[in-house]
C-alpha cells in the first residue's frame, strides 16, 4: 500500500528578519515620506541658513545656494530620483537596474549626514544654534524626514544564491552584497559609447569639485555626499552595469579616461587646484610601481620611498643647479634614464640579499633601507662624510625642465586655454602615468606576471612548480624601484629642492611609505585603478583638511579600521580579494579529511 504525502505549502525564504523596512510603516506611506521630505530638503536649500556671511559660502542668499547648500540640494534631487525609479517611473528606471530601496536609504543618509553637518558646523564656528535662519532649521528636519521615510521601505529581496542578511548593519541597509542587476535588453553600441563618455564626463566634474573646493568644511560635506553616491550606485547595481559596458568597450573607456585626464586642467581656475593634480599623479605613479612589489609578487617593502629619492637625487645631481657638485646639465630624458637607472641599481642591490627572506622579516629590513637612505643622504654634507648632497640642506634651485625648446616652467597657450608651470608638469606626469599603467597591465598579463601571482600565493608551491622564486621576486623589485625613479626624476624639478626629510616612513603630508603602502592596499591590491584612487583620496584629504591637521593621523587610523572592517579587499578589489574575502555561495568543504560526503554529513 502506497502513501502519498499531501502536498506542502512552499515555503518562505527566510530573510533573517530583514523582509521589512528598519521602521515599520506600510511601503506607501514609507514613499510618500521620503518623498515629501527630499522636497522640503531640496526647497529649503533656496532660503538662508544663516544670517551672517562669516560661515564660509555665503549662506544668507535667499533663492540662490550656496557652498553646502549645493551639496544638499544634489543629494535631495539624487535620492527623489532613485526612489522614482524604484517606484517605476518611466525614463527613470535605467538608474536602478537592481531595483534596491537601500540605494534610497544610502543617500537620504547621505543627504542627512551632509545636512546635519553644516547645521552643527554653522553652530560651532559662528557660537550656537541662535545663528541659524529658519531655512537652516526646515533643512534639519526634512533631511531628518526623508531619512525615517527611508527606513521604512521594504527590504531589499535577496537574489537567487544570497544570504540573508544578519548583521544589524546589513539589516540596516536591507542587504549583504551588492545587487546583481536585472537583465536588460541590448543596447546599440553607440549608446554603450554614450554611456561610457556620460560616466567618465561625470567622474571628471565630481574630482574637479572635489579638488576646487575652497575651503575645509565643504570638502567634508563633498566627502559625505560622494561616498554616500558611491555606495547606491553600487547598491542599485549601476556599477555592475557599467562595468559590464565598459568591459565590452575597454579601448574607449581607456582613451574617454585619458581625454578627461588631459582635460582636468582646463577646468580648473586656479593654478594652485592644478598643483594639487600633479602631486597626485606623481605619488599615484609611485603607488602603482609599488603595487608591482605588494600587489602582484606579494612583496612587503616598507622603504619603498627610498626609490622615490633615489631617482630625485639622481636627477637633482644632473640638473645643472649649481648646488651639484658635477657640473653637468643633462638633457630631460637623459636625466630621466639616470634616475631609471639609479634607482634600478639600487632595487637589485638591496634586493639581492634580502630577498631571501619573507613576511615580517623582509618587511624590517625594507624599512630599514629606508631609514638607511635618509641618513645618508644627510650625512652627505662635507663634514659626516663627502659633500654631495648638501646633508640637510638638500639640493636646492633646481631648473625647469625643456623637452625640445618648451619649457615646462613657463605659461603656454593651447585651444585658447593658458596652461602654467603646475600644468605643464600635471601633463608630462600624466604621460609617465599613461607608460606606468601600460607597464603594469603587461607585466600583469604576461608569464613573469603570473609567476609573480603564484609567488605571492604560495611561495613553496610556486617553487614546487619549477618558478626561479628569488630571480622572479628580484625583477618585480628592480622594476618597481625604476617605476619610482622615474616618477622621483619629475618629483625633483616640480618642488625645485630635494631633501631627506621629503622620504621619511611616516609624515604628515605623502609621499612617504607608509601612505604608499596605504594607498595600494585601500585602493585595492592587484589592481591598475585601486592604487590611483586611493592615491587621490589620501593626497587630497591631508590638503584640504589642513584645519584638522592634529588630528589626521587618528581620522587616518579610524578610516583605516573601518575600511578593513567593511571593504577588506580594497576600494576596487580584482575577483580573487573577492572569492578571499567575502562567502562565494559554494558548498563548504568538510574540514575532516579522509571521509566521504556522507560520512561527514550528520
């Protein structure tokens, strides 16, 4: 006799509690909420906040914002618009093809975040909440509106082979990865084309307001509001998608990044603004030749800047400034293979007998050599030892550089734009910058390249597999060492003096090895864009949070711990830190060897 089970209801997925809004409301209502208060926030930024213009923008001006009022209204328009896409509005939906609600909750906290932080920043620098005009006050509350409607939209529904979320942060933000997005229909390849220029034309306006930000209070606001921007996209799948098209397209995106590269200059109005640009090309350029060493061949160095004065020096030497004791003035691009060379030279001397070691040991000496270095270079004075690099005093009225009769110190004309000294040398660094990536992406995808992956892996193995290890580790380190000579040779006629106090470990303002080392491991290890970015972000965070300079190492440490914490592989992480780091979806592998799937099933 044959029993037959009744049939069952399906069951629901679980979601760890997370089915509904952090807020319980009903979804409509939760709607209506975030909808009505984004428009409060986005009109209140039309009346003044302040009555005094001593708060800087000027936010007194009624129907015109001003300074962190922009910040607000940008942050009121993007999250009206994402809630209209996830509600469906036609010619909207494009902006959420992974139609999540928390890209909502991202940037209404965002715009809060942002909002808050000017209204108390108005309260602490003009002396309490007296100072503030209703304007300032109806901002407060609608950002804090739109932020509760937030909360209660519904939860994020988990894709087929996620998790739900369990952690009261990912409950918080109704997800524990970001969405993949719904399939879309082809699009003609013009407008993938379209779509690339649009995203590369976007991302050149943010960094270019990011950099001419005037004053310290706003760019913290423009901190705010981007990484809040930067999360939704991720969480509303745009990311995905663009990445997919850019993928598809990787000569344009490449030549669109290297046009709006060339094109920073001409959009900024001041020559101090473009300063900043070279800087940070100069110290990107040496991340990324780092990032050969740490990232690929798994390399700790903790000198690497070392490099970086060695290639200085070397070029200073040759400069023809009369503080060189060689009375030589070499041409730019030989001067520039003299600092190649030095610092290659030195890569293979000091990596021949070190690398022989691994982790924390290789990782000591490397700092030693560092601090062997500078001490050098001070002891270069005439009195501790020879007269060659003046000790301390460094080597000072280094020239401009002239690369066939144009010299880079000098104001030019090109397209009815003036380009002065700082953007002459953000150019010529942009050009190094272009060589270094074509480098690294060769190496990167070439044999050398793998062995250095399989190295950094698992040394022992690699080695089991017939890779010379040490003659593979000591090209990754000489090559390194070169890419930051050349950058050094730059470095050196951009400042006009070198000294050894420019290449300790640890100073306030990078380049010094430890920013470096930072640099590479947030931006993501592996990586040609991790490095770059985190590269700007921690030249340009030092710059413009001058007034908080006693505080920026422990602002530095609390990011570094929460990046960690959050985004362990990096700002921009290649698929290996992402299968290391965070639950791939795969059946767990029973720890117990020797027994069979059943066996170790219970």
């Amino acid at each position: 006799m044959t029993t037959t089970t009744p049939p069952q209801a399906p069951r629901k997925a679980d979601t760890g509690g997370a089915t509904t809004g952090t807020v319980p409301m009903p979804a409509g209502t939760a709607r209506i909420i975030t909808a009505a208060g984004s428009v409060a926030t986005l009109a209140s930024t039309f009346l003044a906040w302040t009555w005094t213009r001593s708060f800087p923008g000027d936010l007194t001006v009624y129907g015109y914002p001003g300074g962190l009022q922009v910040l607000t209204l940008t942050g009121a328009l993007l999250t009206l618009a994402l809630l209209l896409s996830g509600a469906g509005v036609k010619g909207l939906r494009w902006l959420t093809p992974g139609g999540r609600n928390s890209a909502v909750l991202l940037l209404a906290l965002g715009t809060f975040a942002v909002t808050w932080y000017a209204v108390g920043a108005i309260a602490v620098t003009l002396g309490g909440l007296v100072n503030l005009e209703p304007g300032g006050m109806i901002s407060a509350l609608a950002s804090l509106t739109a932020l509760v409607g937030a909360l209660g939209l519904p939860a994020d529904t988990p894709h087929a082979g996620e998790k739900a979320p369990t952690r009261a942060l990912d409950r918080l933000l109704h997800s524990t990865k970001a969405p993949a997005p719904t399939p879309a229909k082809p699009l003609p390849a013009w407008t993938e084309i379209l779509a690339i220029s649009g995203a590369v034309a976007i991302g050149l306006w943010v960094f270019s307001y990011g950099v001419a930000t005037p004053y310290g209070e706003l760019f913290v606001g423009f901190l705010l509001l981007g990484a809040a921007g930067i999360a939704a996209a991720n969480r509303a799948g745009l990311n995905r998608r663009l990445a997919a098209v850019t993928a598809k397209h990787r000569t344009v995106t490449v030549t669109a990044a290297f046009v709006a590269a060339f094109v920073f200059p001409m959009t900024q109005t001041s020559e101090a603004y473009t300063t900043l640009g070279a800087y940070i090309l100069i110290f990107a350029t040496v991340a990324l030749g780092l990032n050969i060493v740490v990232g690929l061949a798994g390399l700790l160095d903790l000198g690497y800047v070392a490099f970086l004065g060695v290639g200085a020096y070397a070029a200073a030497l040759v400069s023809g400034t009369p503080y060189s004791p060689f009375d030589v003035h070499f041409p730019f691009w030989l001067a520039v293979l003299t600092g190649i060379t030095a610092s290659l030279v030195f890569g293979v001397l000091i990596g021949a007998p070190t690398l022989r070691l691994r982790g924390d040991y290789l990782a000591i000496v490397t700092l030693g050599f560092g601090e062997i270095f500078r001490i050098g270079m001070q002891n270069l004075d005439g009195t501790s030892g020879p007269d060659i690099t003046n000790g301390p005093s460094g080597i000072p009225a280094i020239p401009d550089l002239e690369i066939l009769g144009f010299n880079l110190g000098e104001e030019h004309t090109f397209l009815g734009f003036e380009f002065g000294r700082f953007s002459n040398y953000y150019l010529l660094m942009l050009i190094f910058t272009v060589i270094v990536v074509m480098v690294f992406k060769r190496s990167d995808h070439s044999r050398i390249g793998r062995a250095w992956v399989a190295i950094r892996e698992d040394e022992t193995a690699a080695k089991a597999m017939g890779i010379n290890t040490f003659r593979t580790k000591l090209v990754a380190f000489a090559l390194g060492a070169a890419l930051a000579g050349m950058a050094g040779t730059v470095q050196a006629h951009v400042t006009y003096t070198v000294t050894p106090t420019q290449y300790k470990f640890v100073e306030a303002v990078p380049p010094n090895s430890a920013f470096l080392l930072a640099a590479v491991i947030l931006g993501g290890m592996g990586t040609v864009s991790g490095p770059l970015i985190g590269a700007a972000l921690l030249y340009l965070i030092p710059e413009k949070l001058a007034f908080m300079a006693d505080y920026q190492l422990l602002l530095f440490g609390l990011a570094l711990i929460l990046l960690m914490r959050f985004r362990p592989e990096g700002l921009v992480a290649d698929r290996r830190k992402k299968l290391e780091f965070h639950d791939t979806g795969q059946l767990d592998i029973p720890k117990q060897t020797g027994l069979s799937k059943a066996e170790a099933t219970p």
